[in-house]
C-alpha cells in the first residue's frame, strides 16, 4: 500500500456488539456467558478448555444440527456472574485477576485442573456475584 495522499472513510466498529454463526445443536439463553469454539463458532458457557470468551447473549437462540444456520449476538463488557463455590470460590483478594468458566452463568477462581477456559478480569466481588469484564473491548 502507499501513504495516503487524500481523506479517507476508516471504518470503525465499537466491538461491543457481535454477531456469531452458532455451533450446532445448542441453545443459548439471553444473558449466558457466550463462548466461541475452535471454529470460531457461539457456543454457551461450559467448563471446557479451549473456547474464547465472546461476551453475554442479547438474545435466547437455538441452532438445530448445521453450524452456522442461526446467528447470535453478544455483548462484551462488565456483567454480573454468578461465583463458584468452596475453593473456586472468588474474594475480593482476586479483584483484577482472570477468572474462569463454569458454566454459562457461573464463574471460579480457578481453571479447574486446565479443563475450563478464561471469563474474564474480575472487577469486582459482591454478595449477589462477581463482576467480570468479558469480551475484548
């Protein structure tokens, strides 16, 4: 490419919002922590290793058996998850910490033996959950 030698139109996005083809058969309910798999396709929370945290559904949505046939989307930033229990249990002590997948409302402090993916930073601990920042944003 050459320098620029006239203005430009750049386009821009917020990477806020996205919109992501689904893994087959799955259901994924407004508000679930949305993860994508190898294929780069949505899939719902799960403590499995190797997914990437995408963001929260905006929306419930069923994907029958062709990967790709339905669309999703999720939003990244800071949301109130539900906190694990006993020794995965967050504190205020991993605020700024990763943290890790549960299941697709539930979060821990560890990765489970390196069998669950990472959520997010913790922001927060409160009495109703945690608070993570999940998604790139």
């Amino acid at each position: 490419m050459v320098a620029l030698t006239a203005d430009r139109r750049t386009a821009a996005r917020e990477n806020r919002i996205y919109s992501d083809p689904m893994a087959a058969n799955v259901t994924i309910y407004k508000g679930a922590i949305v993860m994508l798999d190898a294929a780069g396709n949505a899939t719902k929370g799960t403590g499995a290793a190797g997914l990437v945290a995408r963001g929260v559904a905006r929306e419930r949505a069923v994907n029958g058996a062709a990967a790709g046939a339905t669309r999703i989307e999720s939003e990244a930033g800071t949301f109130l998850f539900a906190n694990s229990a006993a020794a995965d249990l967050i504190t205020r002590a991993e605020i700024g910490d990763d943290c890790f997948v549960v299941d697709d409302q539930t979060v821990a402090k560890t990765n489970g033996g390196a069998t669950r993916s990472v959520a997010g930073k913790v922001v927060d601990v409160v009495a109703g959950g945690v608070f993570v920042t999940i998604g790139t944003i």
